[in-house]
C-alpha cells in the first residue's frame, strides 16, 4: 500500500513538472515567434521602402553580423571562405602549397616550406619575398587574406611571383596545389639526458596521435619529466583536448564537461585507457595569456587532478564550446552552446563576455575551488599558473627587431657567411656588423617612455613655443633621450646576441636548434626543467594549504 501511494506521489510530481517544462518550453517559442516577427516587418519595410536600392545579399549579411554582435566574440555567421579554419582542425589538412609566411620588412615573405610540399619540390626557399598572389599584388594585403588565395582546392593551381636575394627580376613558381596535412606540433625532443620537450601548436583532429608518437619516442629515450609547451596555443577541437588527457590521467577520472540548454549540449567525458606516461613521471604545463580554451582544458585539468605543475602567466580565460549549424551549402552559424567545467568544477571561461542588459542568468559562480589532492586554486576564469614566472622590462631594440624581421633577414642575407652553427658562434665580429646592420635599417627605436614624451613635447610646443622655460626642459629631456640610446645597444647586447643565434641555429638544425637554443635563456622552459629535477619542490606544489594556525603533529 505503501509503496503504491509513493507511486502515485511520484507520477503526480512527474506530471506538474512536465507539465511546467512544457509551459516553460510553449512560452520560449511564443517569445521567438513574436520577436522573429518583429524582425522580420522590420526588413520587409526596409528593402521595400527605403530611399536607395539595397544589395540584399550584402545587407543580409551586415545584418546578421550586426544580430551577433553583442554576443560573444565565438558565435560568428560564416560563408564558404571563412569556413576553412575550422575545416582545417576537423579534417587535420587543408588544400595549399605548404608554405609558412610572415611579414618581414613590411614584405610578405616566406618563413618556411615544409617538407616534401608542391613548395618545397618547386624550389621556394626560406626567405623568398612573395609580392604576386597570381595576378593580385601582397602590397598592403593582410596575412589572413594572403593565405586565403594561397590556398584552395586540392589540385588547382597557383602562381607565386617571389624576390630572391642577389636575383635581379622576379622568380615565378607554378603551384598545383595538394592536401597539406596539419602540423600540431611543432618541436618534440630531449632538452637534455632526463628532460623531454613537446610543443603543440593547436588542437586538431590529429594532435592526440601525434602527441602519443612523440611521448612513446621521448619514453623510449629514458625521459624521467616532460615540460609540456601550451604557450600561445589558441586551442581547437574538445576531443583533442579530451584525447590527449587520456595519455596522462589514470581511467574513470572524470576529465571535463560541459553544460548548455539542450540536452546534447550536455557530456561527460572520463579517461577510458591506462595512460601512455607512468605516474612517477613528472609533469610541468608552459601557458600563458595565449593560452585558450582546449589549452586551458589541459593544463586546467592536469592542475585540478595534481598531476603536472603549471608554469608561466595566467591564462586567456575562454570556457565555451561552440557548435557549427550549416545553413547551406556555402553558408553557416558557429554558436555558443556549451560552457565546460574542469574536475574542480571550476569554469574557465572569464566573466564579461556578455553585455548585462541581455544576459536573464546573473547567478554568481564560486571564485574559490579545491583539486584533487585539496589544493586551492582560483576559479575568476583562466588557469592561475601553480609558478608565476614574470618577463623581463622592455628591450626597444630587441622589440623593434623582432617587429621588423630583422633578425630573420640578418641571417638570410649573411647565411652564405657560415658552414656551421659553430662558424657563427666563433665570428667575434658578428655583433658589430649587427650593429651596422640595424642602425642602416631606418628602424623605428623609441627608448622606455620615449613615445609618450613626444605627444607632450608638441603640445608644449602648441601650448607655448617661445617660452625659455619650456624650450629649457625639452633641451634637457631631449639630450637625456639621445644619450640613452647612444648606450642602449651596449645595453641589449646580450639578448640581442642571444635572439641572432637562435635565428641562425634555426637556419642550420631547424626546429630541434632554434628550440636548443632559445631554452637556453627561457625563463618559463628554465623555471620548469628546475622544478622537474627538485623532488622537494613538486612535492611541495602538490601539498594542500594549511589554514593559518594550523598545527601539525610530528
């Protein structure tokens, strides 16, 4: 009798929520219904009334642009050139010539062909200056824009016009495009006889097998702790993110999920293998502020679970999952669906990416959240390092440099100087004709607070040119400036000497080199290998926090 009674308590209980939910569900449609109404007598009056006649397929698109606008930066309307992006991360590969460019001198220019690529085959080398795209000239073409009519469908064709150093005209190279297979990451390898070394770039369909190749290689040189880079890593695919845990956290933990407002939106994701790297194994995580979404996930949940050390600056702060909605073939809709949770239950995605006045849910998230082990660790978006490491002051020199591509064509005009990485760290002479070669490069070189003082310094002018006082106090200000930079490359010299070697040992062993070589003076990569080879200090990150006053007993 008993039970009967809790039965029909229980399918009454059953009945009125289902019966709200079906209110709640009845009145969100009759919202949309009335306000897509709205909208829409809004745009028919439009384009049937207004004074000029309108491109629709342009106006459309502006609108809808305009409907997204105040939401966040990831929910984006896409047509078919905007889409490859993501095709790259889901397909792994994307239809090009297999080039990496950037801008140097103020020139598109390419950085570097990969191997065994329609480029590579054709004879393009490191540091060719592409300045036609077939018929389109790169002057004052964006990056993004560039790469859009480089690459295209797998078989047909581009022509790149270059500039080769020492070459008087201009070299044409006939490209048939082919499938170029995305690289995740970019560097793996020992940084010395204990230590091993990956760094992945993105998150795509392929990142987890490449990761699992390069982990059982630096397994199988004897590595006993890995520094993991996630620096400026923008991040990609959740599986991905999901897949490469799996590596490192023992089975059943559960990993990372997400939330949203229809049941699909909701998962759960756990370790469902024993993982590749042994426990004993220690961890360090390399993040910073270019740190985001599927990054954070790693190194969010490797901290959570105190598996790895967490190294660097604090982190972008993006938690939300987006889905693509195909609205045809050529056009689609990249929504926020999701916000996803990492095993504290911290959300990662940082407060403000909605405007108040059309956010309904003001509920406060907890700021404060425990790992594993019962660490506190901070949950006001980003991932907060376990081992702050701050950077240096300002170089101008060195940032002018590197703005420039100076150090990139330094070494590809003196290149034929060298046979070796060892002729180049022999050459006593090599900074001085350094020297010579910035200061002969019209480079823009403001000393620390130089910039500022030059809007005062016209407004002073503005304000009263002929008073002795002001023109007193500039003369001062301006011999202090000039003095400072008459010293300034003494003062950079070692950095600068530093970022030159890096470039040649690129130049000379690749990746493997220019990673060698900048390890040698990066603060994240130096602070991490010191963590990895101190017992004492992992163990004392892992440890909880104890409560002021706390007393323990010996």
């Amino acid at each position: 009798m008993k039970n009967r009674k809790r039965n029909i308590k229980f399918l009454i209980l059953m009945s009125v929520s289902l019966v709200f939910l079906g209110a709640e569900k009845k009145d969100i449609y009759k919202q949309v219904r009335k306000n897509q109404s709205l909208i829409n007598d809004v745009y028919r009056h439009l384009v049937t009334n207004y004074v000029d006649d309108i491109d629709l397929d342009a106006f459309t698109k502006m609108s809808i642009n305009n409907l997204l606008l105040d939401l966040d930066p990831y929910t984006v309307y896409m047509e078919n050139e905007e889409r490859s992006g993501i095709e790259m991360l889901t397909k792994g590969k994307y239809g090009g010539v297999g080039i990496q460019i950037g801008r140097r001198e103020k020139v598109l220019t390419v950085i570097s062909p990969m191997e065994n690529s329609p480029a590579k085959r054709a004879g393009i080398i490191s540091g060719d200056k592409i300045i036609k795209i077939d018929d389109q000239e790169t002057e004052g073409l964006s990056m993004d824009d560039a790469a859009k009519l480089i690459r295209g469908k797998k078989g047909s064709q581009v022509v790149l016009s270059v500039e080769r150093f020492r070459e008087a005209d201009l070299i044409e190279f006939e490209l048939t495009r082919e499938d170029i297979k995305v690289k995740d990451i970019s560097y793996s390898g020992m940084l010395d006889k204990q230590t091993g070394y990956i760094r992945l770039t993105r998150f795509s369909r392929n990142s987890d097998k490449e990761m699992k190749q390069a982990l059982r290689e630096l397994l199988e040189n004897n590595m006993t702790g890995l520094v993991l880079d996630l620096r400026d890593n923008p991040g990609g695919l959740l599986n991905a993110a999901v897949n490469i845990l799996d590596l490192f956290i023992d089975k059943g933990e559960m990993l990372v999920w997400t939330e949203g407002k229809t049941q699909k939106s909701k998962r759960q994701y756990e370790s469902k293998t024993v993982p590749l790297v042994p426990n004993d194994l220690n961890i360090t995580v390399l993040v910073n502020q270019g740190s985001a979404s599927a990054s954070e996930i790693v190194a969010g949940t490797l901290q959570d679970l105190d598996r790895a050390v967490v190294v660097g600056r604090s982190t972008f702060g993006k938690g939300l999952v987006q889905t693509v909605f195909n609205l045809d073939k050529n056009r689609a809709l990249k929504i926020t669906t999701a916000k996803y949770y990492i095993p504290s239950g911290r959300l990662i995605q940082k407060p403000g990416y909605l405007p108040d006045d059309i956010l309904a849910d003001t509920t406060k998230q907890d700021s404060l959240f425990y790992t594993k082990g019962g660490r506190e660790v901070s949950g006001a978006g980003g991932i907060t390092p376990d081992h702050e490491v701050e950077l240096g002051s300002g170089s101008p020199i060195l940032s002018a440099s590197w703005r420039q591509g100076l150090f990139f064509n330094y070494v590809q005009k003196h290149k034929i100087d060298y046979n070796s990485f060892d002729e180049v760290e022999a050459d006593t002479t090599i900074m001085s004709q350094f020297e010579e070669y910035i200061y002969s490069s019209d480079l823009d070189i403001f000393m620390k607070g130089e910039s500022n003082y030059l809007d005062m310094k016209d407004m002073l002018w503005e304000l009263d040119s002929t008073d002795i006082q002001i023109q007193g106090a500039i003369e001062i200000i301006d011999t202090y400036f000039e003095q400072k930079s008459l010293t300034q490359f003494e003062t950079e010299s070692d950095k600068l000497y530093h970022w030159l070697l890096v470039e040649f040992a690129d130049y000379f062993h690749g990746d493997e080199g220019r990673v060698k070589q900048s390890a040698t003076q990066d603060k994240d990569i130096q602070k991490a290998m010191m963590i990895l080879h101190d017992p004492v200090a992992i163990e004392n990150v892992f440890l909880p926090q104890l409560e002021p006053g706390t007393i323990i007993d010996d």
